[in-house]
C-alpha cells in the first residue's frame, strides 16, 4: 500500500534548521529529527534507513558541497505525516553537482573505498531521491511502513 502525496500544509511533523557545516550540526539535527519523528510513530519500521539517509545527505551537504567551512549553512526541512510519509530535504551553499558522474561505489576499483557511498545509500534506502537547483539539494522521499499506516488509521479526528 503506498501513502498519499505529503501536504505541507497540514502535516503532523514540521522541521526546519539552519546548520553551520559541522559534524556536531548532523548529529544535533538527525537526533532532533529522530526525536520529532518518533513521537508522531509513522516510522515504524523505517527508523534505520530515515536516520541513515539523511545522515548522508548532510554530511555530503557539509563535507562536499560546503568543504566543511563552518561559515557556510546547510538548510534542512523535514515535512511528515502518518498516512504520507516523510520528505526530507538538504540544502548547501557549494558549487553543485552533477548526480549522474558519481562513481558507482560498486565497481571493482572502488570496493576498498572507505567513502562514497552516500548517495548510493540514500537511493537504496528511501523511495525516491530527486537533486534539484544544480545538485546543492537533495530530497529524500520514504513512503510509511504498513504499521504506520494502520497506525494512521486508528488516530481519533482532531
């Protein structure tokens, strides 16, 4: 069963922040996500693969596209809802990227790599991952899982 579309505007979950490209700002903002998210319970199942996929993409955010300068900002909003999903959007101030020319992390010359396996971790991990203005954003679809679902469904009217 596949959610409905995720509507900001009525949504149960709202997250925005604005980091400096730092370590201790992916971990302040996958913790503060982590937290929102598992109040609202729509992640049943799904924890690893939201926690790891944004871990990613901030620290592509802060380590690629910002070359981990403390003075430049990585842009985060988190949009949720039980019967939706989540969309999870990573914006920073570098250059860009072209997503297509990535190395693929699979190949037999890159195995012994100990990095660049973000984005292949983020297309495995979420439903769907689109790159948008020129590749300094990246946004992560995850569907619920069919607990969240069934979840949604037995939440009273407000």
């Amino acid at each position: 069963m596949v959610g409905k579309p995720v509507d900001r505007a009525s949504v149960s979950l709202r997250y925005r922040a604005v980091l400096s490209s730092t370590t201790e700002s992916i971990n302040r903002a996958v913790s503060d996500v982590l937290a929102l998210l598992a109040k609202t319970r729509f992640l049943n199942g799904a924890k690893a693969e939201v926690e790891i996929a944004l871990r990613e993409a901030l620290a592509n955010a802060v380590f690629h596209g910002n070359r981990g300068d403390p003075e430049r900002r990585v842009h985060v909003r988190v949009y949720g809802d039980p019967g939706c999903g989540v969309v999870m959007a990573v914006r920073d101030e570098g250059p860009g990227f072209e997503p297509s020319e990535v190395p693929d992390p699979r190949s037999e010359e890159r195995l012994h790599l100990t990095h660049g396996r973000g984005i292949f971790l983020m297309q495995a991990l979420m439903d769907r991952v689109e790159y948008r203005r020129g590749g300094t954003e990246v946004v992560l679809f995850k569907q619920p899982t069919p607990r969240a679902l069934k979840s949604a469904r037995r939440r009273p009217a407000k």
